[in-house]
C-alpha cells in the first residue's frame, strides 16, 4: 500500500514531485471520455520512468499469441489494446536547454485531478542547471461535448530571468506498446500534413488496418492575449511539429494551446477522415480553449448530477466512491455499442482485449442504475452482436446446433485468452451473460430486449449447457467436469457448485423465456425458431431432464453448498492463519501449493449466492458465508465487493467496512502495488455495488426497489440516486433514516424490511 | 504413416531421391556413440528441407523460459539440446558448378545404414545442367572405440567427363538451433586455426561456457592412392576451410578423408582442449580410416554379442527391434553419469533437456539385461548427483525437510518444463525414481547401492510424499490431491490411483530400506541420518500411518481400481468407437474435449499393475486391463508396450501384436508424421520389454529368472540373451519350447510357469 494522495471531497491531489511515484500517478490521474483516453504523461519531454499511453476505443492489434505449449484450440491472436499516436507532446527549449524535470531540480510540483470538472492540472516550478527558475501550469481534458476533441493549455513563466524559448508542438505517431509478443511496432505511417497553425497525421495499424487521423490546431497567448506569431512546421514520417519560438522577459507568461481531434476509420470513411478531422479542430478552435472547457464542465456537472454518491463524515470514503465513478463514467459512455468495459479502461495496456465478464457480473448494475437505458442496453447488445462469434468459438471447441461459448476475453468476439483452464474451462462466463439479460430486465422492467436479442442468445447458452453437461451413471446424476469457477485459485474441477447452478438457472430461465414468446409473440417465437432451427417441444426435454436432475454438491454436514466435488478433502485452514509474509498467497507461494489449498480467489459459491439471493433462507446464506469468507483471500479486486454486500445483508458491519475498505480506494492507495499498469476499473464498479446494495441495501425484486440500509459508524449519511423504471428517485440515508425522494415530484412506492412505503 | 524403407535383417534402406521423405531419412539414418551425434545431414551443400544436427552429450543451452502467462515456480530457463559445430561439411565445385543435388537431376540415390556394422553409407549418381554426371559414394561412422573421433570418407568418381573439382572440407560453428525461444545464436567464437592438413575451431556455448574444439585432419586419395596433394587453408570467424583443387579424367576417383575430433570442457580442461584435439586427430589419421572403422565395426559385433535379439519368421518385425535395439546403444553408453538419455537421444532437438522419467520407468530394464552392472547404475547415479537440485526443486514449491521432487525435465537436475499441470502436478516421477532403484536391486541383486547411494534418494522423496499427501478429515483418509498421472489427457486430478500406490508403496520399501540399513550396517545407518538430519522413530510415525491409511480408489461394482477420483463421472466410450478422422485425438479435438473424455493417453492405473504385478490376481490385471485397454488411445509412444507385456500375460495374443506392431517400427514406418523431429528413442526401450517380457514373458521374481513365453503365431522363434547376476545367458524360445543356455556353461536355475528347473 502507497498512500501518498491527499484527501479531498472531489480532487485527487497529489504534491512535491517523486519520480518514483510518477508511473502510479500517470495511472490515477487519467482522462477519458468514452471515446478515448489518456494517462497523465507529461507534455514535456520526460527521461524518468513512464508509461506513454493514449488509447481509442475499439482501436486494437491482434497479437500474435505466444505459449510455451500449444494446445489444441487456442485461439491465434489476442488482441491488444494499443497505445495510440501521442497527441499531448509539447517539448520545451529554455535557452537551448531542453526541460526535463526529471534531471532538473523541482523546486514545486503539484497535480490535481478535479474530478467535478473533469480536468487534470498540474504545476510545477524547477531550477535549471544554470539557476534559471520556470514555472509551468498545464491543464488538459478530453471533452465529453465532442469525443473526438482534447484540449491543453500550457503556461510558461520565466520566473527569475528573460528566456528564450522553442517549444515543439507535435504528434507522434511512432509509438510502441509495452506489451508487445514480439516486440512488433503496431502503426503504420499513412499521412503527414502542417498548414499554419493545423498539423495533422494519418496513421494506420497493421493487419487491423484502423486508420486514426490526429489533428492539432495550435496557438500561443503572451501575456494571456492573443499573439500573431506562426509556428515553424516541420514534417517527418510519423511525426509533425509545430515549432514556437518567441522570447519571454522574466515573469511575463506564454500560453500555449493545443486543440486536438482524434477521429478514426470506425466512425468516418477512411477519404474523409482528414477532412472531418481539420473540421474537428477548426471548429474548436474558433470556440477556443475556455468555451471548450465551461460547456465540458456543465456536461461534468450533469453526469454528477445522475451518478454522484455523497458520504457524510468519511472523507477518504467519499473521495474514493467518486474516484471510481470518475473512472467508470470516463470509460463506458454507452454510445457505441461496438465498445465496452476493458479491466484497465483507458488507464494501461494490462490485459488487453475489452472485454470479460466483469462487464455483465459487475458493472452492469451501474450503468443500469445511473444511466439512460439504452446505455446498459447497449452493453448487452455489445455480447447479441457477438453471438455468431460465440457459436463459432464453441463450435472450435467441438460443440454443434448453435451452441455458444462467449470468450473469456475478448475485443470483436473473438476468443483472445490462452491459458487452457480458464480460456477452455472457465465456462461461467456463459452464466454471466445470461444473467445480465434478466438483471437489465429487472430493473428496467423492459420486455422488449429478451423478446427482440435476449432470447436468441439464452438458447445459444442454453444449447451450449446441454451439451457440456453429461450424465453419470454412476451418481445417477447430471454432471458438469473439468470447469474453472470464479475462483480461479483451483482449475479443471468437477461439478463447480457456481456453474453448475447458473447452468441450471440458465436453462430454466430460457424455458420460461421460450413459453413467454409462444404465448404472447407467436410468430416473433416462430420466426426465431426458425432463424436457430429450433423446435422447443425436442430440445427442450432434455434441458428439463437436466433441471430436474443436476448434481449440485452441498455437505450435509456443514450445510453448505460445495464450492466443487471434493473441496472438503483439502486441508482446511482459515486465511486468518496465513502469515503476513505469505500474503498476497499469488507472489508469494507456488502455482501447485495454491491451487491444492482450501484458499479462494474471490467469491464463487458466494457469488451464486449474491445473484440469486432470493432462492436460499437467510441461515443458508449465513453458513455459506462463514464457512467460505473466513477461507477467502480476496486476492482479486472482484472480491470484496460481493462480500460487503451479503455481511451487510447478515449484520455482519465490522466485516463489511474492512472488506469495503479494501475495495474502496483500491488504487488510490495502490493496495496491489500494480497501480503503475493502470486502474481497476471494473472493480470499481464493484465498489459502487458495495456502497448502493451494500450500506445502501438497495435490491430490485418483484418490480420494485427494496431497501435495507446498515451504515459504519463513522458514515453520517449516504446520498445517491437512481434510475429505475423510467423514474429518478433521490435515496438519503442516516443512521437511523431512510429518505426516499423522486425528483419528477409523483409518489413512488418502495419496500423497507418487506414492509410497502410510499413517499408523500 | 509413411513406409519406404526397405526391409531387411540389418540394414536400413532408402532407394531413390525423394527430398520430401529426407528429414524423416536424416533423423532414421542418424548415428551416435553415447558422446554426440549426427542427423543423417548430407556433407555437401542441400538447399532442400533439412533439420541439421549434430548434438553433443550434456551440451546444453538455457534458453529463457517463453510461457503465456507465468505462474509461480516455474523455472526461468529451459535447457535446449544444442546444434553443435558441424564436422562433416565437404562442399564441392565440378566445373565451376556447386554440387546440390536438390537441384541436380539425381539419377541414382541409396542410403544404407548398416547397423550391424554402425556405418551410414550413401551414393548417388547426379546429372549437372550441362549434362556431366558424377557419383559419389560417402561412407561415415562416429567411433565407438574412440567417442571423440567420427570419420568421412567420400568418393566422387566423373562418370562421362574429365572434371576439375574444388572440394571444400569444412568445420563450421555458425550454426544455429531450429528450436529457439528467442531466434539467438548460441554459440560464441573463441579461435580458428589450420596448420597444413589440421584445421581446427574452438567455440563456446552462451551462458553455460561449454568449450567444444573440433578438429579435422583431412587428406585426399586419388584413384585409391594417397596423394600429396595440400590444402589450401581459409580462416574465418567460426568456420575454417580445407580446400582441396584437383583434376580428374573420366572414371577416375578421389577419396576425400575427413577424421573429426570433437572434445569438450566438460572433459578436459579448456586450455588443453585444442591440444587433446590434436592429438586425437593425428593419432587416428595415422591409423587411417580403414583401420578405425576396422575397430569400430569389431566394437559394434562385440555389442550384438550381447544385446541382439533375433526374431525369425518375421522380417519386418527383425529389422524393427534391431533398429531399436541399435538407436538405444548409439544413445547411451553408461561411460558417464553425468549423461542420460533424451528423448530424442542423438535424433534431433525436439524435448530439449535429456531426462525424462522416461528413464526409469522405460529405459533401465534393457541395459539392465544388456549391459554390465555398473551402466544401468550410472542411470540411477545420474539422480543421486542431482538429489541436492531436487530438493532444492521441492523448496521452491514450499516443501520443506529435504524432501525432493525431481524434475520433470531436466539435463543437469533443474527443472525445465514449464506447465504447470505437468511441472508441478506429474509428480508420479518421484515414484519412477524410486522404484527404479528397486528394480535395480531386484535384477542385479546388488543391496551396496541401496545403501551408499538409493535410501538417501528414497528417504528424500518419501519425505516429499508425506508433505506432499494430506489428510481428508472429510474421507477419514489420506488424499493427494491436484495430480497429473502417467495419463496426461487427465489434469490436475484428485488421488490419482497410480500416483498414490506408488508413493505408498515408496513409503514401505524406504521403511525397509531403513530397517535393512539399521539391522545390517548401523554404522552406515547413523551417518545417513546425521546427514539428512533423519529421526527415523519420529520421522516415519506419519509414513506408517499413511500406508496404513491412504485412500485409493475402487470402483466396487466393476470391481476395479479408478484411475481418479470421479473417472466414472466421465461418458463412457470406447476408443473403438471414435471415428477414423478424430484420431488421434490430439491432433483433431481441442483439448478441453481431451481432458473431459474418458480417453486415457497412456498407461495409468496399467502402469502401476505392471510395475507391481506380483501385488495382483491374474483376475484383478485382468479386470483393469479388459476396462482401461479399451479406454486407451495409445498416443503416446510409451503406450503400446505397457500393454503388450500384459496383453501377453493375460494370454491375449491378437491385443499384444496388434499392439506391438505400433511400437515395434514407431519411428520406421512413422506412425506419428513427426520422425522428421527426430527419433523416438526411450520409446524403443518400450519395445524391447513388448518383445522380452511381453513375447519373452521374462520377470524377475525372488532372486530368479522366470519366463511364461507366448509368440505371435508368425514368429517362428525368438532368441535373446539376458545378463543376470554376473550370469549371461541365451534365451531361445520356439512356439512350443523355450531352451536356457547359460553362456558360461555352468548350469542355472529359471522358472517356467512357476516351476523350477534348471539347466543340463
């Protein structure tokens, strides 16, 4: 754990410069807008330790795959997300000394991510090696106005001396990733072009042939006023410049601008992509830097207005929930449907591809409570979009008749993952996508998806179920072997208490799905059979068989469901007995020791349980949570979150406010000490679930809200607000107090404690 | 499977040029003397597809371990077999023409390697573009008197021209590996000289600092005269030449002699490595390859003496366990227990390290009936030296106490190998290691290795065993949990039965071993233990409890042992039932498929009622193998031979030959498409068991020889000779009569059918 940013109710803060620190911060203080994204790396030229990245979504390489064994159906490629042409460079020459602060003495150095605005500051003063003194305030955004815009502003003063100043405005298209298989550069050179104050380049990625055109319109202000001066241009391949040079006496200020459009092949045709990008920048320019900004900040102003969560009397709390939601809104805007959640968003490379199944299990109920509907809606559609691909995987795999597989991970719905027992086996994914479907339709209470995508897509995961699932004559029973569960600390088990029951579920929610459409769409039901070469009165006898017959391991002795088949035969020991020095248990003990230890990664029989919470007795749940928490090690950000939801759900405060504590400010403590690869952004969906279903006790059952808050003791009150059903309602919770408010003024009727409220 | 050798009782023939098949011919054709080398690579220039290898014993390189996604404990490296020097280069120009004779019209081709003799003889006859023709005849061989020499003689004869001929004679070092994690170079120059007819290189190996000079002495006869004709000399980094000039009339020939020393640091000390070379080559040129190849082929009929079998009746079959027989003596000649056998041997790269448990379970049966005492021991010593690496192995996996897991690859006693399934989970080697130390004891009746050198090695891997088993308070037994079996198509299974009755059983015969050493050399006893730190009364508390009390599954309705737990929850088909274009199932199913099918690779639970026959009823082997068999794909080439031994057992003769005619010409007739790759060596000691103790029925049982032969019906007889404490004896048996001829012609006890009776 790294604590080094100061707390504030809406600004992450951090002052005096460690280079050593600069890589996390590049992490913590990054932009995005949905569109696309950018680590805080300095505009200036930096020799320290950095990690450069720009990235736009949806733009992706598919990397060779490297193995150290093959095995038969993995996939080829794995797609990469791809550090992007570098649009913020703005290189520095004081006196014909090059600005670098990392060899410079930094006398001051301060940057604030103001996260109501959606702005990132930074200042710093240094002393050059002559005893010059500078002063540098930068300040950038990625507009949520216009997607394809970023705007910079970058103040200079001389602080104790006249200088002369080159400052290099440029694009660089001759970038790298990190993570590269075979350290391949991924771009292409297509076009460089400067006239006056617009430069551009057109770059193109190998074998995906993404073209992204990235413009900049530059200027300068001296002394906060309008200068005449005109850049040099110089052209190379991959890299354009717009060169100032101008002469500043000691304290006057030069401002420097870049606005910048960054458009590509998968919004315009490749011909116009130059045109629309010059229109881009023209047109921002001519509104400038400050009009930009103000209309940024109301867009801001009014996503918060949606999505904000107000603690009272935890400040450290508050700065974290907003963090996370910072985060989560920069990230997904729910424009595109093509797009979706990466684990890392736009703040790394770590893990490529866009999308696991953090999206339906985790973020999902966000975007469904703070957003429009088509926005949650577009991330269900992102997998009926995939489908095809999902059946193809599966049909790699040796499965037939429409049976799909989602991938593991994934960027176009290609299977990119290649480690056998989670790619081939950690087939719960399956489960997730499902259960999205009946969670959108739960809470939006519309019918309309599942009749229209959903329901093609159940029967794929259905189909899929049905084959993977075998019967044993032995136990009489259905069985479902070699499987990986969320718990990824054991692989290739037998019968997975998690799969096996969302597999069920699965089925059985598609029947009911399957009679809904014969009963009330007929011939939509008859069209759809017809399209998947469907006939339910076949097909179907055998997924009732397996309903009706699924061997579900519990231990009649512990009454508990059994995490697999045999997870009682492992030596048991609590978490609690760990030493410190063997925690994190995956840095620091061997593959083999973990995987044969009773430990668990994150929630697995307790996220089955989470899910489908109404279906088991507050005692089951109970057991279930003492026998398998005390076992567990949280060592997945995705941990924590589920199980401050169900030890508020039991009382159990005390657990739920450490475990929150974990989650909460997960990266802006750097509890993983990985934060210098980027930000868990999906987890932090999760802690928005720990906050509302957890302390907030929020749940959608029986198309209504249902609360049953438990605050921590040191919180004075929790605010947030939620959509649901059409209606915005405002819920406000004390220690004792719970104030449900619905900001269109009509009554709205909810649950406390199953008792029926309503407001005045 | 690809047929064009032609059969014969010693020789292994190819007529005619078909570059296709020529990586299949150089891996068939190689040669090997237990110190290096040599794929059947042709001395002149071939621009066609060619594996080039020339390996040399315990030369290795650690190439940095490439995996997908790491996992803690894996080892960083992974030693690699390395393409040494090459030694056998004799480039010619006739006429300005180079000769390649991938691109000649080739009007004559025949490759002989003549195993009786351990010489590779080739000739072709091939057409230039401008019509001349010439005929070459090479003859070559690695001295098996002399391990550092190999020799060259090559003869080129203008058929219908008077030709004048440049022959380059050639060492090169600039030699790369095909198998490369990293596409390095691995060999570093260290000198190049040539003095007259002497040309020499030294090299280094990269990271491991092997020194390797190899040395030629060459010379010319014309028309089978010594000719006085001189080289003329040329230097360059790691390739020197010695060019020969010369004019020839039509007919006339000229014999080129290459005699090659290559000497190691592993063998003596750098500075005088290029002394030792010299000296070897002089030594042997003044012999002259007439004289050594005289020696050598007097060497190689002494080694027939003792290790041949004869199969009449039966030509194909004949050939086949020559082949065999002759590729395992090339491999390994027990001169160095530091060395052990790849799975390759000489063949090719492909496996890279050069110990498998391969070894013990498969390889030390045949030297130990062939070869004096002191080669299979130096097998089991190899281990010995390496006990420190092994428990150096087991710490990194966070065991503790001495105990020891040999790797599962290795060349020096590190691991290799790099998945985790196998790396940390085939842990059933220990056991192969273990009773291999028996299986020595048994057959040479020699107790002074158990107690110098094997209790140490058994007392270490029981301690892994007991740390390594748990108990089930579940099961009220002890359990090993997430194991791979001798069945890789299974991972990470729970109680393995294979793998638990052999750690039980390594458990009770370390016990005896203990007791034995206590009773009979107390001494001996005491300072084992204060080495190892052993309280024998405390230690073993746990061991006895474990073989009192470990869980090893049965199924009670079939009425036999599982091969894990939960086999039977697996859909049951039989092998039979795949269809022709699934098999073989690793190359046409994905491997999820593999691993949740039925389908077994290799012997499991069969392997362990063969290594412990004895322990069963011919009903309980019967039971097993009528289940198991049929379940078995036989995918790896270690698979058949298992099963022919006790096919013939259980009196199924069709099984056993169907069986044996898939490992008997494994690697001849390529049943697998890879002997491109190289050869499978170990699996050639598999042939040797199906035909010895398989046809043979040989066992070794309470002191004695015991034999139950049954002879597939084309087999007119079967002749053998066996070395067995101290005694040599010829095993002849005919389809109704088996006669035992003790070679010393004292008489000798055997058992035939369990009854005792003894020689005349």
């Amino acid at each position: 754990m790294k604590k080094y940013i100061q707390e504030d109710e809406w600004k992450i803060i951090e002052e005096g410069f460690k280079p050593e620190q600069h890589k996390n911060s590049e992490s913590l203080f990054s932009l995005g807008n949905g569109h696309m994204g950018q680590r805080a790396n300095f505009e200036e030229l930096y020799s320290g330790p950095s990690l450069q990245g720009h990235y736009i979504a949806g733009i992706y390489y598919p990397d060779k795959t490297r193995v150290g064994w093959w095995k038969n159906g993995y996939p080829e490629y794995f797609a990469k997300v791809l550090n992007a042409p570098s649009w913020i460079g703005i290189h520095l020459e004081i006196d014909q000394q090059s600005i670098d602060i990392y060899s410079l003495k930094v006398l001051d150095f301060k940057r604030v991510l103001d996260m109501q605005k959606g702005i990132l500051l930074r200042e710093f003063t240094a002393e050059l090696k002559n005893g010059e003194i500078i002063k540098v305030v930068a300040k950038r955004f990625l507009s949520i106005c216009r997607r394809e815009i970023g705007a910079i502003q970058y103040e200079i003063t001389p602080i104790n001396f006249s200088a002369d100043i080159k400052a290099d405005l440029f694009i660089d298209a001759g970038i790298s990733n990190q993570d590269a298989n075979y350290d391949e550069k991924f771009w292409n050179p297509v076009s460089e072009s400067a006239i006056g104050n617009l430069t551009l380049i057109t770059a193109q990625t190998k074998k995906t042939d993404f073209t992204v055109t990235t413009a900049q319109w530059t200027s300068i202000n001296i002394n906060h006023s309008p200068s005449q001066l005109s850049p040099e241009n110089h052209i190379e391949t991959q890299k354009v410049h717009s060169i100032y040079k101008f002469s500043l006496n000691k304290g006057e200020t030069a401002s420097l601008y870049k606005i910048v459009s960054v458009s590509t092949s998968r919004d315009y045709s490749k011909e116009l992509l130059e045109e629309q990008a010059k229109h881009n920048v023209t047109e921002a320019n001519d509104l400038g830097f400050e009009a930009l900004e103000k209309e940024h900040i109301k867009a801001w102003a009014a996503k918060w207005e949606e999505s904000d969560i107000v603690i009272e009397g935890d400040l450290s709390a508050q700065q974290g929930i907003r963090f996370n939601i910072f985060q989560l809104i920069q990230t997904y805007s729910g424009h595109d449907a093509r797009l979706n959640i990466g684990p890392k968003g736009f703040t790394g490379e770590k893990y490529g591809g866009s999308t696991y199944w953090d999206t339906e299990a985790y973020c999902l109920p966000f975007y469904l409570s703070t957003a429009e509907e088509n926005i949650p809606r577009n991330l269900l559609l992102y997998r009926y979009n995939q489908l095809d691909k999902a059946i193809e995987n599966a049909r790699k795999l040796g499965f037939t008749n429409g049976a799909a597989l989602f991938p593991m991970v994934t960027m176009t719905g290609e299977e990119c993952h290649n480690e056998w027992e989670i790619t081939f086996e950690e087939i719960h994914r399956n489960g997730a996508i499902a259960y999205a479907i009946f969670n959108y339709s739960r809470h939006t209470g519309d019918e309309s998806y599942i009749i229209d995508y959903g329901l093609e897509v159940l029967i794929a995961i259905s189909r899929f179920w049905a084959q993977r699932i075998n019967y044993s004559r032995q136990r009489q029973k259905y069985v479902m072997l070699g499987v990986t569960g969320p718990n990824e600390y054991e692989n290739n088990v037998n019968n997975n208490w998690y799969t096996n029951y969302i597999a069920v579920w699965t089925l059985r929610y598609t029947l009911e799905g399957i009679s809904k459409i014969q009963e009330a769409y007929p011939e939509k039901a008859k069209q759809l059979f017809n399209k998947i070469n469907l006939d339910p009165n076949q097909e179907t006898v055998l997924w009732k068989e397996i309903i009706g017959n699924m061997h579900l391991p519990e231990d009649n002795d512990l009454q508990i469901f059994l995490q697999q088949d045999g997870y009682l035969d492992k030596e048991q020991i609590l978490a609690s007995e760990l030493a410190p020095f063997e925690r994190p248990i995956n840095q620091n003990w061997s593959w083999d020791r973990i995987l044969r230890s009773c430990f668990i990664k994150q929630a697995d029989v307790l996220q089955g349980i989470y899910f489908f919470e109404d279906s088991f007795s507050e005692k089951e749940i109970r057991r279930n949570f003492d026998f398998y928490e005390p076992r567990t090690v949280h060592e997945s950000s995705l941990s924590p979150c589920i199980h401050v939801v169900l030890a508020t759900k039991l009382g159990k405060l005390d657990k739920a406010y450490e475990l929150y504590l974990r989650t909460s400010r997960l990266d802006l403590d750097d509890y993983n000490h990985e934060v210098h690869e980027g930000c868990h952004i999906t987890s932090m969906a999760g802690t928005w679930l720990s906050v509302v279903e957890g302390f907030g006790g929020m749940r959608v059952k029986n198309d209504s809200l249902h609360f049953d808050p438990l605050l921590p003791p040191a919180w004075k009150s929790l605010h947030f607000k939620v959509r649901f059903r059409g209606r915005f309602i405002k819920v406000s919770i004390q220690q004792q107090k719970l104030v449900i408010t619905p900001l269109d003024g009509r009554t709205f009727k909810y649950f406390v404690d199953e008792k029926e409220l309503i407001t005045e």
